[in-house]
C-alpha cells in the first residue's frame, strides 16, 4: 500500500485497488482499506470496470487478467520512481553545487 506521507496519485490508488482485489474483496472492505469515500470508490470502481480492470462476481471485486497486467506495470512504475528519486537525491548529495548550478541555466535556456 501507498505511503501515508504523500498526497496519492491516481495510479497509487488504482494500484492500491487492483492490489486489493487479486484474492477477491468486498465494496465496503476495498473503501476502508484504500481510505476513499462511497462517492471515490464509486468513481474508481467504475473506471476500472470499464476498461476490463476488475469485475464483480457475486458481491465480491475481482482482478481480470488484464487488471493483473496493469498491476505489475503500476507496480515497477512505482519502483522505478522511487529509485529516480533515490538517485537524484545521492547525485545532488554528490555534487551539488554543480547539479544546481546547471538545472538553473538548464531552465533558463
């Protein structure tokens, strides 16, 4: 699940989502663990329904096989956002002046 110290992105709680429903998982238990409202998890239900992400069987959401390849690629953007971020953090660790110096006449230009 996502971090509880950043603002969430759609692909975050989409991701949560599909996660979620891999075993199968009830309306009211998907709202409660993903933290969203009755009108979010209505909207988000509905996307993901439309595009063949989840399906309901029974009273339970499910991951289509389709929903589960979305999953995995949720997952390694996320994977590869944050080592982006890592790196960038340990390259302006590295040279900072230098990396500074040049984003601002990067940005100008």
């Amino acid at each position: 699940m996502s971090s509880l110290s950043r603002k969430r992105t759609t692909y975050d709680i989409i991701r949560d989502m599909l996660e979620l429903s891999q075993h199968g998982i009830r309306k009211t238990n998907l709202m409660l663990s993903c933290r969203l409202s009755f009108d979010l998890l209505k909207k988000y239900l509905s996307i993901l329904e439309t595009h063949g992400l989840v399906k309901e069987e029974g009273r339970l959401i499910v991951i289509t096989p389709k929903g589960s390849a979305v999953l995995q690629m949720l997952t390694r953007l996320d994977s590869l956002d944050r080592e982006a971020k890592y790196l960038d953090k340990r390259l302006r660790e590295l040279i900072p002046s230098t990396m500074d110096s040049h984003l601002k006449v990067s940005r100008t230009s």
